[in-house]
C-alpha cells in the first residue's frame, strides 16, 4: 500500500516535470513562429526591391518615374501612366466605397434592428468571399457594356468601371471596421447627448461619429490599401493601354496591372523584368506607408 | 419641424445606403448565377480543359483549386494560430511585440501581385520549383497567415477571464491552460476567420498566376506537388482576358458559377459547424 502510494508520488512528480518542460518550450516555440512573419516581411522587402533597384542601372530615376514613354522593345521604360493610373483609380474607388460603406455601418450599428443587422453582416462575409475575378468577370460583362452604351464614343474600358468595381470590392473593409469603432463609443456620449434633447441623427453626426473617427478613417485607408493593391479585377476592365489619359473613359493602365499583363514575357533579371520589380517595389513602399499612418491614426484615440 | 424633416431624410438616406449594399450583392450572385447555370455539366465540371476548340472542361483545375487550398492551410493555420495565441498570451507590450505586430499588419495589406512576385523568385526560381502546386501554395499560404493571426487574438481575448483563473488554480500550467481550455472555448470564432481564409485561397489569383502557373498537368488528378497547378480563378482570368478558346464566355461563367457557389457553400457549412460547436460549448442561450 505505502509502496504504491510511494511510486504513483513518483510518477505524479515526472509528470509535472514533463508538463512544466513541455509549458516553457511551447512558449519559446510561439514566439519563434510569430518571429517567422518577420522574417517573411523582411525577405519579402528584400527580395523583390534587390532586383528592383537594378533597374536604375540601365535607367535614370528621374527618367523611370517621370517619362510616360513605355516601350520596352526600344529600351524605354517611363511608368508616368502606370502611378497615375493607379493613383486616380485608387483615389475614386476609395472615395465612391468610403461613401457608400460608411453611411451603411452607421446604419448597421445604429439605427438596424437586430435581424437586419444580422442579414447585412453576413452579406459583407460573402463580399469578402467573392474572388476578384469573379468582379473583373461582372465589370467586363455589365459594367464595360454598360459604359459603352451611356457613352457611344468610348470602347467602355477605362478607371470608370474599374473604380466602380472596386469600390464594391473594398466595402467590406470599411463597413467592418467603421461599424467596429462606431459600435464601441462609450453609451455615455450617446446618453449625454440625448439628454441634451438631440435628436437620433444628430447625436449620431455630431457625437459618435466624431468619437469613433480614428478607427473609421483607419478603416478607409485599410480600404484604400486593398484598392491600391487589387490587380485581376483591374486588370479586366481598365484596358491596359500605358498611355496617360485626361479621361475616365480612354483605357490606361496601372502599376499592378502593367505587372500581370508584362510579367509573362520577359526574361528574369532583363532591366523589362527589373523595372516591373520597381513597380513591385513602389506598390510595397506605399502599402507600408500606409499602414504607418493606420497605427499614427489609431494611437490618437479622441479622449472627449 | 424642420429639424424632423431633416432627421427622416437623412435617415432615409442611411437605410437607402444598406438597401443598396444588400441589392448588390443579390444582384451580383442573380447575375453570376444566370450567365453561368445553364453552362454547368457533368463534362463541363469533371471534363479536362481544351487550348484551342470549344467545349472545354474544368475538372483538373477545381482540383488544383482543393489541392492547393488544402496545402496552403496545413502551413497557415498552424503559424496563424501560433502567433495569435502568442499575442494573446504572452507577448508583453515591448518593442519587439511592436516589430512583430507591424509585420503581421504590413502582411495584412501587402499587395497580392508583390507577394506573387516574391513567391516566384523564392520558391519558383530560387528553389527551383518552377511553376508548381507546391510553389503556389507556399506563396499562398503566407497571404492568410495575419487573417487567422487577428481571428486568433481576439478569440482568445473573448475567452470570459473566470475559465483561466479557475483552470491556473487546478494546477495546470500555462500551455495546458491554453490547450485544453482556451482554444476549444475559442475555437468557434477561429473557425470563422478560416472560413475568411478558405474564402481568399479560392479566389485568389494574382499570386498564382507566377507561381502556380496557368497550365493544368497532363495527367489527372495529378497529386505530384511539383506538377503545373492552374487553379479555377486563375483559369476563369485566362480563358476571358488571354486565351484563345472560342467559347471562352462560356466557359468563363461556368466558373464564375461554380466559384460562388463554392464560396456559398463552404460559408454556410462553417457558419452550422461554428453554431453547432458554439452551442456544445456554452449551450444555446449565446447568439453568435
């Protein structure tokens, strides 16, 4: 009896030992897996800038971003209409969603009964879902035909309906994250002001609105990331021409597009091939930008 | 009075705006659907794709789609969930919590094509896998590691505190605290950020077109991971905006058809699974 009690204190005691060994390697390992993001960022950064700056070696940085002369057949690499292209697309697409997302998650945390609310969210989860080709799909089939129907002089490519695709496709992101921040003000702001005799809309635009704001322009400017990046969808409808439009309506090109459409036909490590990793390089530089200014925006929250 | 003029108005006008959010999503799933349906068969779902004549199917690349979407889970889902808990557990507010975190957000929004790029000189090029299943995805992979990263996080932070003091106060370490009681307690919501992961490994395709390549292999199914592995995105991208197929309308609703309902599919599925564990853990009073 006093034996086995004996060898079970045993085996209780080396079990311990192997748990509490087990609980300080899992620890360890954890972090080594979250160190693994890093590194993957930092290779990425690498990696695709390393063959990027190479193409300065064969042109003038000056001569690359500001020549809208793109034609690599004799030499010539200008990527004025690819940064245009893609600043103004992602400049009206993120304009056009920002409006329409923002008053529907004002809705949704505020004014929606429960099942509604419900409804909507679940439609944003199968927004997310839909593969942007899918978008590109419906922008070349609806949107391009519809374009060239409104206005009979354009072929119907163009940032038009590229914007208006993408405008749909970043709602997700700022209707999740603006209702996210809408949701959480504190109850007291919204109590104070109605008893102050606000009315519902008004406590609405001139009380949460204004206290959730760092959390909603984080959510326009994640959506505008998105935008900035998207490229199959763009890809379909823009018209990839590299020319540098003053219209809405005349195909141009951007720089994820000019990536897709030219990456297949150039030989790796050619300054062609150099010079869409510049491209790469540009679009990763401004993604990092932007998530700065996300965690500068999201520091200040408003304390009323 | 005016003041309740303007009150309806703009009331109005934020009802209009989610009426037309829900329209056109209905509108797009009608419109996809009533293009691609009538061009859905049995040769169309399981046949093999042609270069050149019409009539072509698409059974290699809903494979590839599966295949690679599975492969791609079995590398994010355990990194995803290690550095989630790893945040939500351990890492104290330091700098090097700061460094990795910023990581995880720059990944969050780095842009497809770049990461495809990126997959194409390390794995296509550098390691010589060429354009291959494996190639895409591993590239793929890393796209979904911050989605199931954040889901993890904020599971974990949902976990009502009570369940690890008592668990702590049992005697169970650390570890044993996270593995046997937080992760099945958040386990329902982490579900839900997969189903966000499987969502964008389906339709994803500017990372696949470098490094999966837009070419099926001969044979079929082909399970070699270092075969060619057009995926069914990847295809519909193909045959409308390079290929040179004559039907490729056809066949480009097809798969836009057969992508949707994929997607609804897999969404409903998770949502059940998700509820179901919800209510084995905390019975049905909670509302998801």
């Amino acid at each position: 009896m006093q034996e086995s009690l004996l060898s079970q204190r045993v085996i209780n005691k080396r079990r311990t030992n192997i748990s509490k060994v087990l609980d300080i390697s899992m620890k360890y390992l954890l972090l080594a897996i979250s160190l693994l993001t890093v590194i993957i960022i930092i290779s990425i950064v690498y990696f695709v800038s390393k063959n990027g700056i190479k193409v300065f070696d064969d042109i003038t940085v000056t001569g690359f971003f500001t020549s809208d002369y793109w034609a690599p057949d004799e030499g010539e690499f200008g990527i004025l209409a690819f940064w245009r292209g893609t600043l103004i697309l992602t400049i009206l697409a993120t304009f056009l969603g920002s409006l329409l997302g923002i008053l529907c998650a004002i809705f949704i945390s505020k004014l929606a009964p429960k099942g509604i609310k419900h409804l909507i969210k679940m439609a944003v989860d199968v927004f997310v879902g839909i593969p942007s080709v899918v978008y590109g799909f419906i922008g070349l089939t609806v949107f391009v035909p519809l374009v060239r129907k409104i206005f009979p002089q354009s072929s119907g490519f163009g940032i038009l309906p590229a914007a208006v695709i993408l405008s749909i496709m970043i709602l997700p992101t700022i209707i999740s994250i603006s209702e996210n921040s809408i949701s959480s003000v504190d109850k007291a702001y919204e109590e104070a002001s109605y008893a102050l005799g606000a009315t519902k809309i008004q406590t609405i635009f001139s009380v949460i609105l204004p206290a959730a704001l760092p959390g909603v322009i984080s959510g326009v400017i994640l959506a505008m990331a998105r935008a900035l990046g998207e490229t199959m969808a763009v890809q379909m409808v823009i018209g990839n021409t590299p020319q540098v439009v003053n219209s809405l309506l005349e195909p141009t090109i951007t720089l994820t597009t000019g990536i897709v459409m030219d990456m297949g036909s150039t030989e790796y490590g050619s300054t062609w091939s150099n010079a869409l990793f510049m491209m790469a390089t540009l679009l990763l530089v401004i993604s990092i930008i932007l998530i700065l200014i996300v965690r500068t925006v999201q520091r200040r929250k408003i304390n009323l | 009075m005016k003041r309740k003029v303007i009150d309806n108005v703009v009331a109005f006008i934020l009802y209009l705006s989610s009426a037309i959010v829900l329209g056109i999503l209905i509108w797009f799933i009608y419109t996809i659907l009533k293009q691609g349906l009538s061009a859905l068969s049995f040769n169309f779902i399981f046949g093999r794709p042609l270069e050149m004549e019409a009539g072509g199917g698409i059974g290699p690349e809903l494979f590839n789609t599966f295949y690679i979407l599975i492969l791609s889970l079995i590398v994010t889902i355990p990194i995803g969930l290690g550095t989630g808990i790893y945040f939500a557990e351990y890492a104290k507010n330091g700098l090097g919590t700061r460094i990795i975190r910023l990581g995880v957000e720059t990944l969050a929004s780095l842009p497809s094509i770049v990461l495809g790029l990126f997959g194409m000189i390390v794995f296509v090029i550098g390691m010589k896998m060429g354009f291959s299943i494996i190639g895409g995805a591993l590239t793929l992979s890393i796209i979904n590691i911050p989605v199931i990263v954040s889901v993890t996080e904020t599971a974990f932070k949902e976990v009502n505190p009570t369940y690890k003091e008592a668990s702590l106060a049992l005697g169970t370490t650390k570890w044993q605290m996270i593995y046997s009681i937080m992760l099945p307690c958040a386990f329902p919501k982490i579900l839900n950020g997969i189903n966000l992961a499987i969502g964008r490994a389906i339709g994803e395709s500017a990372i696949l077109i470098f490094t999966a390549g837009t070419n099926v292999s001969r044979s079929f199914p082909d399970f070699n991971i270092l075969s060619t592995g057009e995926t069914l995105s990847v295809h519909l991208w193909y045959v409308k905006a390079i290929g040179l197929i004559p039907d490729a309308d056809k066949i480009a609703a097809g798969s836009a058809a057969v992508l949707i309902l994929i997607i609804l599919i897999i969404n409903i599925l998770m949502k059940v699974m998700s509820y179901k564990m919800q209510n084995k853990f905390f019975g049905k009073s909670k509302v998801i």
